[in-house]
C-alpha cells in the first residue's frame, strides 16, 4: 500500500469516528496494487495468443484449388484438355524423384577440370542441388539469383551446416565457363567457407542424362532458338543423396529452404524453434512448398492456453490475499 494512505488511516484510526475509520479502509481495500499488473498482462497474452491462433487457422484453411504449372509434376492423364504450352515446351519440365537415389558415382568436372564423383559432395550434411547452362542469356540466371537471396536470408551457412551443388546440363560447356559463374556468386554471397562448399560443375553427355533422368528434370534443345527449353528450380537432398525436397521456379522462400534442410538432416541442424515450425507446417509436393497444419497449430495453441490458464490462477490466488492490520 503507499505510504501516503497508510499514513492516512493510521490518523484515521488513532482519532478519527468508527464511520470514518471504516470509510478508509474500505478505500484503502479498494486500491490497486502495483503487483496487479502481472494478471493484467496474462489475461492481454492469452487473448492475443488466441487472436494469432485464429489468424494461422483462418490462413490455413484450403481455398479454391488452384492449378498447378504443368512444367511441374507428373505427365497430363490421357483425354486431358491441352493445357496450351508451345511444342517445344510439351517434354519439359520437372517430375519428382522424392526419395529416390542421385548417382554418387556420375563423373563430372570441377571449375579447375578435375575429374569429381558427385559422391565426394555428400559427407554428413544436405545439399542443394541446381541443374542450369551457364550460358543460358535468362533464365538460369534467374534461378541462381533466386538461390543467392534465399541463401542470404538463411541464417544457416553454406559449407558450415549444408553443401550447394551447381551442374550444367550443357556438354559443351567448360570448366572455366563454370569457374566464372563461381566467381560471381561467391562473391555476391561473401561468406567465408562458400568457395569450397559452393561446387559449379560441367559434364559429359552421358553422366549429365544420369543425373537429370534421376532427379525428374526434362529438357530439349530448341533448334529455332538455339537455346535449351527448361523449367526452373531446385532440390534438396540428404546427406546420403537422396531427393528430400523440391522447389519449384525461381524465387525460393528463405523459410521453406530452411526447413527443407532441417528435414534433409533429420534435424541434425537447425533449433529447437524449427522443430516448432515443422510440427505446425509440412511440406507439399504438389505446390513445393511448406503449408500450415491446421488441427496441429488448434492443438498447440489450445496446450499453450491450457498452462497459461492455470498460471494466471495461480498468480491471482496469491495476489488476491486481504491485507493484515
């Protein structure tokens, strides 16, 4: 109680009337104390938990089906309607190999010409793999680009808890095209320990279609444009090489990337607030990405009402506690 009322009821008591003695301390009952913030601020945390967790449930909630890109997943059923690509892009696209084995032991070039297996890339942490032309005049370009912001927004680093693996699906192209595009990222991404874990390769014809025809990724050589007709996107493999996730286009959500290494890994990297997010989001093969679970977000947020319910009666069953005269 302050001081000013207690010395008030103090001269109250001592020659004030019964009706006024009484008058003041029915005050004094009445007035807040300063520890009767902490219910305050329970009561307000419990409402905004609430609030937020109807906000990620009304987010979650499927809508209208939307269409899926048809350079990306399985081949159209047959009788299906054209979905109106030009006839260089009907056999192009991206078909997903989830859990299915890459060729560790395909033979490619590194950006100074030694002869690497892929399997010299894989000990013990998840991959990022992207299969572009390096001199591809747009759309590759894109793609790594869309892997550089990604990267950067990742707190994980490249060479510290996972490995980025760059082919080129071109057997024309040379190691010294491959050390140029190195080059450039590596100094864009300016981090230390990229430039040994950041691997730009070339290949022959043979080890490329090995690769490609493992991981679901369908190209053609366009002879009118003299350019190779491709989708975009990249995967995500476990550190035995084995296909874990897709990402399709060129934009790669720094979220969705991060947690598609922590389940590459098996949750060897990452914290304790990954493991969170993946109890709450999974992942989507149909769109690539990471979606809500809704009864899994209702669940958590009904156990975490639960114990703040209960603190907040504990602390009231203290503070609500007539004082001593």
């Amino acid at each position: 109680m302050p001081k000013r009322y207690r010395k008030t009821l103090n001269l109250a008591r001592r020659g004030g009337s019964p009706t006024v003695r009484e008058g003041f301390t029915r005050r004094c009952h009445a007035l807040p104390y300063g520890r009767a913030t902490a219910p305050h601020a329970l009561i307000v945390l419990c409402l905004l938990l609430t609030a937020h967790c109807f906000l990620l449930t009304a987010r979650a909630q499927p809508g209208a089906p939307q269409p899926n890109s048809p350079l990306y997943g399985a081949a159209p059923a047959i009788g299906q309607v054209s979905n109106g690509l030009p006839k260089a892009l009907k056999n192009v696209g991206i078909d997903q190999r989830l859990n299915e084995q890459i060729p560790l032991d395909a033979v490619f070039k590194d950006e100074q010409g030694h002869d690497v297996r892929l399997g010299q890339f894989f000990h013990g942490k998840p991959v990022v793999l992207s299969l572009v032309y390096y001199q591809c005049p747009m759309l590759c370009n894109q793609v790594l680009n869309g892997m550089m912001g990604a990267f950067r927004q990742v707190s994980f680093n490249i060479g510290d808890q996972f490995e980025v693996i760059t082919v080129s699906f071109d057997p024309r192209e040379t190691p010294d095209l491959a050390a140029a595009k190195k080059s450039t990222y590596i100094k864009a991404y300016n981090r230390p320990g990229a430039e040994a874990s950041w691997h730009f390769l070339t290949g022959d014809e043979g080890n490329i279609k090995r690769l490609t025809e493992a991981v679901g990724f369908r190209y053609l050589w366009d002879e009118q444009t003299k350019q190779f007709a491709h989708a975009s996107g990249i995967m995500v493999l476990t550190p035995e090489g084995k296909l874990a996730r897709y990402f399709y286009g060129i934009d790669y959500p720094p979220r969705d990337l991060r947690l598609g290494l922590v389940e590459a890994s098996q949750n060897k990297i990452g914290s304790p607030v990954d493991a969170l997010l993946l109890y709450c989001y999974h992942y989507d093969p149909a769109t690539g990405k990471y979606g809500a679970i809704v009864m899994n977000i209702v669940r958590l947020a009904g156990g975490l009402s639960v114990v703040l319910i209960v603190g907040l009666l504990l602390v009231l069953r203290k503070r609500v506690v007539a004082p001593v005269w």
